[in-house]
C-alpha cells in the first residue's frame, strides 16, 4: 500500500510539474531554466524520499516529518560535494545563483577593541559597549542553546561545550577576527546569560517532558473543544520520554563516545563561522539561519540515534543513518574550509595558546590512562589480596578450635568422650 501510495503521490507531482511547463512557454534563460530543473528534482526526490524513507526514532509529530529532514539532509551533503569540486572562484561564484548579492567579499566584524563596561569618555553613554553588543545574535544564542540542551539532554555536557567553544574562540581569534570578544562578551553574556539561561530553561523543559504523562488518545474521541485543541498542541511532544544517562566515566567505549560526541559538535559550531568565512557569506543571511534550522532537526534525531546504539547495542547493532549523515556533513563542510582557505587554517597558534591545549591534552590522556587502566589494574589486584586475606582467614578458623589449640590434636579426645558417652 506505501509503494502503491508513493507512486500515486510521484505520478500527480510529475504531472502537476509536466503540465506547469507546458502551459507557460520556456524562456530562452539558460541560469533560470536551470535553478528550476533542479529545484524540481530535489521536490520530486523529497516526495519520494518522504513516503520511501526508512523512519527514525521519533514518530511525533508523524514519521514524514523526520523523513523530510533525512533527504534534506541527503540533497544537503550532494550540494557540499559538489562545491568541494569547484575551484575556490567558481564556488563563490555559484552562490549568485543561489542569492545575487552573495560572492563579494564582506568585512568581518570585530567584537573587541573597546572592552570598557563602563567608559566615562563617552558622555552621552557611557555603557555603549554593552549596547552595541547586544544584537540579534543574542536571542540566536539563546534559542540555540535551548534547542541544544533538549537535544543532548545532559547539564554537564552542555556545559562543557558551552565553556570549550568560548576557549575556541580565544584560541583562533588570530585566525577569524569574528571570535575577538571582549571578556565579558565571552563569560557573562555568552556563558552565563545567553547559553546558561538557554540550558537551565531546557533542563526545566526536559523535567516537565519526563514527569508529563503520555496517554494518547484519538482527536475524534475527545467531546471538548479544550480537549482537541490541546491534543493538538501535544501532537508536537514526544510519544514517550527516554532519559539520557550518558554515564561517560563507566567504561572506556562510552567515554570514547562522548568525547567524540563533543569534538563533532564543536567542529559543527566552527565550520558554521569557516563557512561563511570562506564562502563570503554575511552573519545574519537567510542561508546561515536555515544551516542551523536544518541541524537543530537533523541533530535531535542523530543524538537520540547515537544513544540507543551506546545504551543498548544488541539490539541497535549499527548506527542510525541520520548520525552517520550528520558526521558525513560535519566533515565535508571541514573539506570545504580546507580548501577554500587553507593559509587560514594554516596560521600558527600563539606560544601560550598551544602551551594551554597540549596542557590540557595531557590531563585529560592522563586522567583516561588512570580511570580505565591504572585504576582498574590496582582494584583489581587489592581485590585479589582481600580475596586470599579471607581465605586465609577461614582455612585457620577451620584449623583451630578457638583456644589456639590445634583441632586435629583433640580429634582423638573427641571421639573418646563420644565413645564413653554412648
């Protein structure tokens, strides 16, 4: 019935589009008949792909939905592919067609300079700084880390990436001059205000999300109107609730596994800055905002998929495919800033910068070699000492009777006094 579904659905969908160009005449606009034979190839794909698609986890609010995000999510890496084989002028170039006023070369914005909260050489106002700060990006901040936090659902990792990025952005402020912020940019209002309030209010969220009760019930079976319309607004809440226990201290594979969680998030988070860095794009374009629109919907499903392969692998015995998507998406936009600008990435870090990180490399190696090895090596050898304490101890209770005497010298004695007393 699906198979027999999805055709219908490809046959109306081919006819709409064969009968919208034959009743207007083609332009003689080469660039423009282009742009249109791809777009409805890629509508023609995601129709298939979201009736054909393989579903995910999640199942509100209805399967399709996911399977959208997961073609997108296919026609998005076949467009990255596709600019890592231009030449760094062709691909810069070919984002005209996606919007004219792309393919210049913008200035970047540099968030330092003057880091007074206070200056008192401005009379007019003083705390300028504060205000020129504050622009969209702020609630952009916010909202992200709200959607983050219900994607890891964790406070300690979100915390810990929250903190690593604002150490990127110290690190490679010699490389992009966008990371140069004053201090208190970095861990008052990025940290504490923006990404703190945006995961505390997530946390709140997934609180309620665990203690709400799912009992779904049919739209037709509710008698109210209150009762429809919050069925409806409930539609958009998970089916059922899964807790997150990452655990990552408890055995070598997992804590492998949340590293390599938090460094593919981290280089998702910079490739945003690179990309548009090298492909001359400016910070508040459409084409950033649906990049993250399209990663908050294809990240939930790929975190929940990496999830249940760690907490239950015999049953999830291989990757979902969206995760292995979003991996293969996060390393060719790596590609793509590579190429397109490697004397960038080339530029050396300062003395003190790679002191910091070899630094902190080291402690975390060492901590990993003292947790699953040198730890478990010296549990594992005062256990077998307890082991052969005890044995000890019980093989000399059996050989003595309390007194210090030894029990095989008053067997005989014994059995006199059993003989006598029979």
């Amino acid at each position: 019935f699906r198979r027999a579904h999805t055709l219908t659905v490809l046959f109306i969908l081919t006819c709409a589009l064969g009968y919208v160009t034959l009743l207007e005449e083609t332009p003689q606009d080469t660039a423009y008949n282009t742009k249109r034979g791809i777009v409805a190839s890629i509508l023609v794909f995601l129709c298939f792909g979201v009736t054909q698609a393989k579903d995910g986890p999640f199942s509100r609010p209805h399967p399709a939905y996911w399977r959208f995000w997961l073609c997108v999510s296919v026609v998005y890496e076949l467009f990255l592919i596709f600019i890592l084989f231009q030449t760094v002028q062709d691909g810069r170039q070919f984002m005209k067609y996606i919007d004219p006023h792309l393919g210049v070369p913008l200035p970047e914005r540099d968030y330092g300079g003057n880091c007074l909260i206070y200056d008192p050489g401005n009379g007019t106002d003083p705390f300028h700084n504060i205000w020129d700060k504050l622009d969209g990006f702020v609630p952009a901040h916010f909202f992200g880390w709200y959607l983050k936090t219900l994607m890891i659902r964790d406070w300690w990792m979100c915390m810990i990436i929250s903190v690593m990025f604002e150490f990127l952005e110290y690190s490679l402020e010699h490389q992009l001059p966008n990371f140069s912020e004053c201090w208190w940019d970095h861990w008052i209002m990025d940290v504490i205000l923006c990404n703190g309030l945006g995961i505390y209010c997530g946390m709140k969220t997934l609180s309620w999300l665990s203690l709400k009760t799912y009992k779904w019930q049919g739209l037709w079976n509710i008698p109210t109107y209150k009762g429809k319309m919050k069925r409806i607004v409930f539609q958009f809440t998970p089916y059922s609730w899964v807790k997150f226990e990452w655990k990552p201290a408890s055995s070598l594979r997992r804590w492998l596994a949340v590293c390599g969680i938090i460094f593919v998030f981290l280089l998702a988070e910079l490739n945003t800055f690179y990309l548009k860095f090298v492909l001359w794009m400016p910070p508040e374009h459409y084409l950033v905002l649906l990049r993250l629109v399209f990663f908050v919907n294809v990240g939930g499903v790929a975190m929940r998929e990496i999830y249940d392969f760690m907490d239950d692998p015999k049953f999830h015995k291989k990757l979902g495919q969206q995760a292995w998507l979003v991996a293969a998406i996060t390393a060719t936009e790596f590609l793509i800033v590579v190429k397109y600008d490697p004397y960038t990435l080339t530029l050396s870090l300062p003395f003190y910068i790679t002191q910091c990180w070899i630094l902190g490399i080291i402690l975390v190696l060492t901590w990993t070699a003292w947790r699953f090895f040198i730890r478990d090596i010296t549990l594992r050898y005062k256990e077998i000492r307890r082991q052969k304490q005890e044995h000890r101890h019980e093989k000399d209770k059996c050989l003595s009777n309390g007194d210090g005497h030894s029990a095989l010298l008053d067997e005989p004695n014994g059995n006199k006094l059993w003989e006598r007393k029979l």
